[in-house]
C-alpha cells in the first residue's frame, strides 16, 4: 500500500521520531549530539518553527515541532540530510543513517501538548539502563527550569499551564514530571488515526478543512448496526431514511448511497451481497455505488458522522 501524503500547514504541531537504520546508534558520543543539535538550531532559526520538547536517545530522536509557513518536509530533510553528511564525512561511511521515512504524528496540540512533553523527557528514564531524566544533558527538560540549552526551545506554552508567576510554575511542572516516572511507555501517543493523527473526530475535522481535502484523510468508524449507520448517513445528507434505501435516481441520493454502501462495508462488516438485499440493488450495483464513493470521498462528512454515531451511543 502506497504511503499516504504528509499533512502539513502553517501551525501543525507533530510528535517527531527519527531512529537510525535498521535501529543502529546515530550518535556515537557527545560531539555527535552536540553536532545534531546544531543543526536542529540552525534551521529553528532559519524557518523560525517552533519546538517544545527533544530528547536524543542513542538510536533514535524525540522532537515536538510546531511548524509555520515552512512544512515540516523541508524542516526535516535540511536537519537529516546535513547531520548524515557530517556523519558520513566524520566516520568515513557511506549510504543511509536514517531509516526510511521518519515518523511525524501530527497531533491535536490542545489535548496532548503537556502529556508529549513529559513523556519526550522522561525517555531516559524507559531505558534498560535508566539515566537520570533531571540531569540529562540530551534532552530539552533543563530548558524549562531555565537552565541554558543549545536549542531554542518555547517553553511559555507549557509553563502558563501551570501559573502565571514562572518560580511557581516551574515547581509545578517539576511536579507534574515526577507523577510521570511510574508511567513506562504510553502506546496511547502512537494510536493514531489513518496512521497520521493524535486526536479526535473534531480534531481530525479541522485538520481536513485546513488542508482542504489535500490529505486523503479516512476518519476512524465506530462499529454500528447498519439501521444506525442509515439514519446516521441520512441525518447528515438530509434526506429521508426511505429515499436513502428504495428506488430513485436523484443524484443526491445517489451519492448519499455511495457513502453509505462504502461505510458499511468498514464500519457494520457487512458484504456487499447483504447490502444489495438490503438496498433492493443488484450487487454488482453495489460494487459501483462503492467505487464511486471511495473515488471522491467526503472525509470531513465522515469525521462529523463518526462524532454523531459515538454521542449517540
């Protein structure tokens, strides 16, 4: 299956990991860390985007990056393609340091904003023989209790969560850190939507109206009997239930039926057999009706009737 496009736009806030190919150390020592986080320094400045959280681990990369006019694309081929010359250059290798694709989860930044930074920083912690996340020198913990780190890091967010006089809300968020180091790996920051999103319906909404359909977004489907998915379909299309299921030809039924026929199949298990008796339709019209739909899909239509079907539920 073909990857699908990155989403990007002015203002999307993603959870960065980059791991080393086939899982292989990309840092050797400090000088190398050192080097990584110059180079991610010199394009925050460059492409003035924002980070909130990095942690360098010995195999792979943390960063939470907030973009602006610049995608995310071009913020992290200048940061990988630079560090893999130096690399190369320095250790006399050739080919690919990086493996593949990096992973960018683009994230609802209200919901999960302070929960990612925790978890980025207490990595050190994760590890099979755990460092001091307090002291680490790698990761961008230091820099919200004031301490000088060489990366830029826009900490204000974080800390006016937890209070307006900045002494107090570093001891909160010290303390809010420390109610983190029981908590091991959180698979919850990987449970994405279409591999891609941290968030929910909404979330997923706004990131479609923001890109404009430009990222083949799929909404995530509850599982629902299919008079619910009906009535479902129907409420958002507004038209009848009976106009959606019987005989006509009207070209807004038509395409409320695709809707309907292709959400069926992922959302009620249903065959396309069964729908066909259902919709008093041949199968093979079926087969088209679903062809016709997956073709130019409705996304944010989709996300509104997941966010329906669940408050009904």
């Amino acid at each position: 299956m073909a990857r699908k496009p990155r989403v990007e736009f002015t203002g999307a806030f993603y959870h960065v990991i980059v791991r080393g190919n086939q899982r292989r150390d990309i840092f050797r020592d400090d000088r190398d860390r050192q080097t990584y986080l110059k180079r991610v320094e010199h394009y925050r400045s460059r492409y003035r985007f924002n980070i909130y959280a990095y942690c360098l681990m010995n195999n792979h990369v943390h960063i939470l990056i907030e973009t602006k006019e610049v995608g995310l694309s071009k913020v992290m081929q200048g940061i990988q393609f630079t560090y893999t010359q130096y690399y190369n250059r320095r250790y006399g290798s050739v080919g690919h340091l990086f493996q593949g694709r990096y992973k960018a989860i683009l994230c609802d930044r209200e919901a999960y904003l302070l929960g990612l930074v925790r978890y980025i920083h207490l990595n050190p912690v994760r590890l099979k023989h755990p460092h001091d996340p307090w002291r680490y020198r790698w990761s961008s913990h230091r820099g919200y209790l004031g301490e000088k780190i060489p990366v830029g890091v826009e900490t204000s967010g974080v800390l006016g969560e937890f209070g307006r006089v900045l002494s107090k809300a570093r001891q909160q968020y010290m303390s809010f850190m420390k109610e983190g180091l029981g908590q091991g790996h959180q698979e919850s920051y990987y449970e994405t939507v279409d591999q891609r999103f941290l968030g929910d319906e909404r979330f997923i909404e706004e990131v479609e109206s923001k890109t404009e359909g430009r990222g083949d977004i799929e909404a995530r489907g509850p599982r629902v009997t299919l008079r619910r998915l009906v009535e479902g379909v129907a409420a958002e299309r507004k038209i009848d239930q009976k106009a959606l299921v019987n005989a006509g030809r009207q070209r807004q039924w038509v395409r409320a039926r695709g809707m309907l026929v292709y959400l069926a199949r992922g959302w009620c298990g249903v065959s396309a057999k069964e729908l066909g008796r259902f919709l008093h339709r041949d199968p093979s019209m079926v087969s088209r009706l679903y062809a016709q739909y997956a073709s130019h899909r409705d996304p944010a239509a989709e996300a509104r009737l997941v966010r329906s079907l669940k408050e009904r539920q």
